[in-house]
C-alpha cells in the first residue's frame, strides 16, 4: 500500500428513505372491473367428422356430440377451468346448471350447494 491509501476502516450512515403506506395513487376498484368482457365456454362435446363429413357440412346440419342432457361439463372463463355442471335443457336450449366452482372449499359453499 502506498501512503495515500489507508488500511483503517471508516464508518458510514446513509440516509434512510420512507415511503408513504397510503394507498398507491392508480387504484382500482372492484367496480371499475366489472364492465371487462370475458369469453365464457362450455364443453358440450366433440365429434369425430371425416374430411368428407366436412366437406359435405350444410347450413341446417346436424352433428351428433359426445355429450347428453344430464351429463357434467367442464366450464371455462377465457381457457382457464372455472366450473363444472350439469347440462340442462329448458324450451329446446341448452343450459349449464353450475354444480361445483373450482377452488371453493366445501366450508365455503353455501347452505345446499352441491350434493
């Protein structure tokens, strides 16, 4: 070591920042969420078609799904598994009667929910 560098040590106090605990100044609301669009889906089936099933496809056809009224189907909220239920037909439309939400504890559910 030369003379200009020292071997002592030598305290040093930085100053401390705070940053304020108020809530940060873009907040949202559970009300500002409630106009966002989702796409909601639900699994009523699949079918096996040839490419001549296809090919003959004609407005008025009808293509025969896996699934019956009564089945259970799974729910989806844009591609992510939400539900489960049960499809229904009430005046010749198909309907989902929701008979278990993902992630719910029975502990959560409420008072004759699911059997």
């Amino acid at each position: 070591m030369n003379e200009s560098q020292s071997s002592e040590t030598r305290e040093h106090t930085f100053a401390e920042e705070f940053q304020s605990a108020g809530p940060p100044a873009d907040h949202l609301e559970v009300d500002d969420l409630k106009n966002v669009r989702l796409t909601f889906t639900a699994d009523l089936g699949e079918a096996g078609l040839t490419v001549r099933d296809i090919l003959e496809l004609r407005v008025g056809s009808v293509i025969p799904l896996s699934k019956l009224a009564g089945e259970m189907t799974d729910l989806y909220v844009n591609g992510i598994p939400l539900a489960r239920g049960e499809v229904v037909v009430i005046a010749d439309t198909l309907h989902v009667r929701v008979s278990e939400v993902l992630g719910v504890a029975e502990e959560e559910k409420e008072p004759g929910e699911g059997v």
